[in-house]
C-alpha cells in the first residue's frame, strides 16, 4: 500500500531534476494535475529538508546538490563493498567464523557485508541493519581512529546504555579501551553487544586516511580462547588492512 502525499511529493522531485532549468509551482501542478497550494506545500517541505531549493530572481525550483550526494553514498558503499569482499570471504574461510563489514552512518555503523560460516552459530545481524558502535566490535574500532573532535561529538550525542552486563557504559572507561585498541590495532567486544557472542573488529580507512568502517569476525564466546584470540585478530587486522590499500589508503 503506497502513501499518497510520499508519492506525490516522489514525483514532484522527479519532475524538478527532469526540468533542465527548473521549474515553476504552476508547471509542476499542470503537468500532475495537483492544486498549486498542494505543490506549494509539498516544495515548502523539500526546501526546508535540503532536497531543492528555490532560484530567488526567477521563483523557479530546481534539486540541489544534497541528491547528488546521496547518490555518491550509495555508489560509494556499492564499490567499497565490490572490493572488501574477496577479502572477506577469504578471512571466513581462514577462521571458520561469521564476518561483518560495516561502513560508519553519523553516529551508527550499517552492515554492508556479512559473510556466514557453516560452523558458528547464528546471528541476528543483516546487511542494511544499523548497529552501536560503542558495543561491537567493529564500532569500537572505528571509534578508536576518529579525530578528538569527532570522538567529543559523538559522546555528546549517544547515550551508552547496557546491551549486556558487560556493555561499557562509562566514557572514561570507554576512551581508556579506544586508546588501547589504537594501539594494538584491534578491538574487542567481549559480550558487550549480545550475550555469549564475541568479535574481534579492526578498523578500514579510505585514500583520505579517515576510517570510514570496520571489519569484524564473530563467533561463541566460548571459541575465543586466549591463542585463538590472538590468532584471529592477527588475520582481521591483515584484512582491514588490505582492503584498506585497495581503498587507496597508506597503511
């Protein structure tokens, strides 16, 4: 079932970014058979999120750059994800264990890839899904490699709530743990995320040198010992850092 205002607002922007010069509230309302006060309306909203705006001396419409900006997000995720996924079929079938690939969305992180092992345990995850990235693995490592100044912000904008008994929920704690993670050039989420599962995430960094995402292998916290631990980091960190190179970064 289809929402008829989404819909019409749809096809008004598809007939703005049609119109090679813009166009006007009169045009669009003839060409869609709608009232002007409804377009009007409609553009009104459009202006005010930042998907076109209006040429002040002509009154025309046109879209504005924040489209062609989604539209190189998407491309963006679609190559990154072309190239890391060799990589991560290779690191499953290295450690026998589930892989996720999530690339940084303001304050979350979304799956990109997930490359699933016959020989560990299921998980919830799924690519699109929007995850923490103060208790996962991945999370973790991306956080580890932002600058001060983004660090500060996204602590002054999330909230850390218990996920599991484990979950770090004080940022002292949590800057101390990102510290050390910077160092050995992994993280860990020891059943901070969900109980009885464990990943080992490393952060992936684009030609900018900026991380853009994190890979992670997870698996039963109970496979983790303290030799497979080591082991399995070794390997996420050699494929973060492949695909890293791939993505034009120096590392």
């Amino acid at each position: 079932m289809s929402i008829g205002s989404v819909e019409k607002a749809l096809k008004i922007l598809e007939f703005i970014i049609s119109r090679k010069n813009g166009t006007r509230i009169q045009d669009i309302a003839d060409h869609l058979n709608m009232s002007s006060p409804a377009v009007y309306k409609h553009l009104e909203t459009m202006v005010q999120a930042g998907y076109i705006f209006k040429e002040p001396h002509t009154h025309r419409y046109l879209p504005s750059y924040k489209i062609v900006e989604l539209g190189s997000i998407i491309l963006r995720n679609v190559q990154v994800r072309e190239v890391a996924h060799p990589f991560l079929v290779d690191l499953m079938e290295r450690t026998g264990m589930t892989i996720h690939f999530a690339i940084r969305s303001g304050y979350e992180g979304v799956y990109i890839d997930k490359i699933e092992s016959a020989h560990t345990i299921p998980t919830v995850s799924r690519i699109g899904m929007k995850m923490r990235l103060y208790s996962t693995g991945f999370g973790k490592a991306i956080l580890a490699f932002l600058s001060d100044k983004e660090l500060d912000d996204y602590f002054a904008n999330v909230k850390l709530e218990k996920q599991t008994e484990n979950t770090i929920v004080s940022v002292n704690a949590l800057r101390k743990e990102l510290s050390i993670i910077r160092q050995q050039g992994y993280a860990v989420d020891n059943q901070e995320n969900e109980p009885g599962i464990m990943c080992i995430g490393a952060p992936v960094f684009d030609y900018t040198a900026n991380v853009i995402g994190g890979i992670s292998v997870t698996g039963a916290a109970g496979a983790f010992s303290k030799q497979t631990l080591s082991i399995v980091a070794n390997e996420v960190i050699k494929t973060a850092r492949e695909i890293s190179k791939r993505l034009g970064a120096n590392v």
